[in-house]
C-alpha cells in the first residue's frame, strides 16, 4: 500500500500541474484580430464555418473561406492597409 502511494503522487502531482488554468497563459490566447468580415467578400468570418487563418509575412490575416486568399495575395499591402485601419 505504501509503494503504491508514493507512486500515486508524483503521477497525480503532475496531472494536477497540468490541468490548472493559468491566466498568464490565457491572455496569449485571445484573438486581438480586429475585423468580423472578411477583408475581401465583406461577409462574416464564420459565414461559411470557422475562419480560414492564413500568415502573411507573420501576420494573421482571416478570410471568410480560402478562395479569398487568392484574391489578398494579388494586392496584400491593400488589404493589410484595411486591417490596420479597422484597429486604430
């Protein structure tokens, strides 16, 4: 009984580290992303489910479907330009 308690609590230990909410951690995962529509169609971003989620040059940018990425990547600095916009 000893043996298996003092293998018990290093594993319930570790589970218990694991399985916090730790609110540092949180604040990295909120979406700061200042748009509700697509950059490109104007419809919302979830009109056809989840946003699509695309880097460009490290930068998030979200579209209503991933057609309308083919449509950023002919003039991004245009529509990186209305991103910027929409946060000030």
């Amino acid at each position: 009984m000893q043996t298996t308690k003092k293998l018990l609590i290093p594993i319930i230990l570790v589970f218990a580290a694991c399985g916090g909410d730790n609110p540092a951690e949180n604040e990295t995962k909120v979406d700061n992303y200042p748009l509700t529509t697509c950059v490109i169609s104007g419809n919302k971003l979830d009109d056809h489910g989840e946003p699509h989620v695309h880097k460009h040059e490290g930068r998030t940018v979200k579209f209503c479907c991933p057609p309308c990425v083919e449509d950023f990547d002919e003039d991004p600095a245009k529509y990186l330009a209305m991103i910027d916009a929409a946060k000030k």
